[in-house]
C-alpha cells in the first residue's frame, strides 16, 4: 500500500478553564486539550478515553508540585526569576538553599569551592555563646577588625592556635614557627608583664649623657658617664656624721 502525505495543519481545541468546567467532557485517548487559566497561564491535558476533564491532571501538574515544595509563595519580594512566563514571587525555603536577602542559619558542615565574599563582615557562632567577628572598620579605611564577643567569659579572649587543641605555635609573617608565638618583625607593645628571659645578648637604646630617671643604663651610658670623670678622692672624714653609731667606719667621695 503507497503512504500518502498529507499537507496539513492540526489545531488543538483550546478554550477557557470555565468553559472547559462547565462542559467537563470525556477525552479520547490520547486527545491533547489546551487549557487558558484564570491566571493568564497556558496549560494542557491528556485524556485516557475514560475520565472527564474534571478529572484529568494538568501535565504539568507533577513538576508544580515538587516546585510548590521547595517554596514559598507568601513571600512578599519579587524575585527576578521567571515562572511560566509570569512574574514569581516565589523564594525557596528548602533547608539546603541560601537566599539572596535575609539572616539565615545553615545547618551542617558546608564546602565552598572559592572565596566567599562579605561586604559588611562575617560572624562565626562556637559551640557555646562565643562569636568569632570579622568586621570591616568603615568605608575609608582599608583594615579589618578580628574580635570575639559574647559567651560568659567576660574577657572574651581572642586565642590563636595552629592546632585544635593549643599545642601549636603560631607565627605572624613566619610561614613555619617553631616557638609558641614568632613573628618576623618589630613588636610595639605599652607595657610587658611576667618573669624577663631574655636570651642571647639583649640591647636597648642609649639614654643621653646626664639622663637621671628610671630608663635602663646601658654599658655605653655607663662607660661614658664613667669616662666623664677626671679623678676620685677618697677622704676619711674625722668628724662622725649625725645618724652614724660608734664604730662605724664611713668615708666621703668628692670628685675633682
């Protein structure tokens, strides 16, 4: 038998979902209706030769409903996206999923394949109450603040470690520190507390010729205010001074 084609056009019945309603007819197996919403959406169904239209899902029934469940309709934003042609204010409340606006908690230990960027900072929240801060000063300034704050440690103690439980040493511009603290660079500090150890051969400036306070007197302070002097004399004084006890041996040095 010859195959014949035929040049033609098939158009599918189209017509308004009230209209659809109110005839509720039976489709034939395999018809394909096109439905026109109340909501202005473009729709279709797929009869079984049984059931009425009524009865019939939407094919496209199935993908709402999984979409349905991963969001939130009664949120008030719009978001830019695209739902069907129409506009969505649709935002996903799935616990998985971050959204673009809003303060949210992520549950779970999280992998980021690069960086993550934050204008304003970032918090990270331990186990307890403590709260690890990083801030951004304001917009003129190009330098951060790391600091912790809350938890019942009212000193609220910032501690750097290079392991988990305080054992290593951590270095500031040293890549491998071998000591509990190394940094590779001046310390500028207003005040140092604790038993001095200080190792090797310790230096300190050398204060001016005359100085008389507490800083500290440098073997060159000390050689220099030494050389200043031309000779020592060393006289027993005949006469006892007041205070002095019987006995008591005393003498006077004058410098010439």
């Amino acid at each position: 038998m010859a195959t014949k084609t035929l040049k033609s056009r098939i158009k599918m019945k189209r017509d308004t979902s009230a209209n659809w309603t109110k005839n509720d007819p039976v489709l034939l197996n395999g018809e394909i209706i096109i439905v026109d919403t109340d909501a202005g959406e473009t729709r279709y169904k797929i009869g079984d030769g049984t059931k009425k239209y009524s009865q019939l899902p939407f094919q496209d029934e199935a993908v709402r409903n999984l979409i349905n469940g991963k969001l939130d309709k009664t949120a008030t934003a719009v978001d830019s996206s695209k739902l069907n042609g129409q506009e969505a204010s649709y935002y996903a409340v799935d616990a998985n999923v971050v959204h673009k606006t809003g303060d949210e908690t992520i549950a779970g230990a999280k992998t980021f394949s690069s960086k993550i960027n934050g204008t304003s900072g970032a918090t990270i929240k331990s186990g307890g109450d403590a709260v690890l801060n990083v801030e951004t000063v304001s917009t003129t300034t190009d330098y951060a603040h790391l600091y912790a704050s809350g938890g019942s440690n009212s000193k609220r103690p910032l501690i750097l470690n290079a392991a988990s439980d305080g054992s290593g040493p951590v270095g500031i511009g040293v890549a491998q520190p071998t000591e509990k603290l190394e940094v590779d660079g001046n310390i500028k500090a207003t005040k140092f507390m604790g038993t001095a150890d200080l190792s090797g051969t310790p230096t300190a400036p050398t204060a001016a010729v005359g100085t008389n306070n507490t800083q500290i007197a440098t073997t060159a302070f000390v050689k220099t205010a030494m050389s200043s002097i031309s000779s020592l004399d060393i006289n027993l004084n005949a006469n006892q001074p007041s205070g002095q006890s019987a006995g008591d041996f005393w003498y006077q040095i004058t410098t010439a």
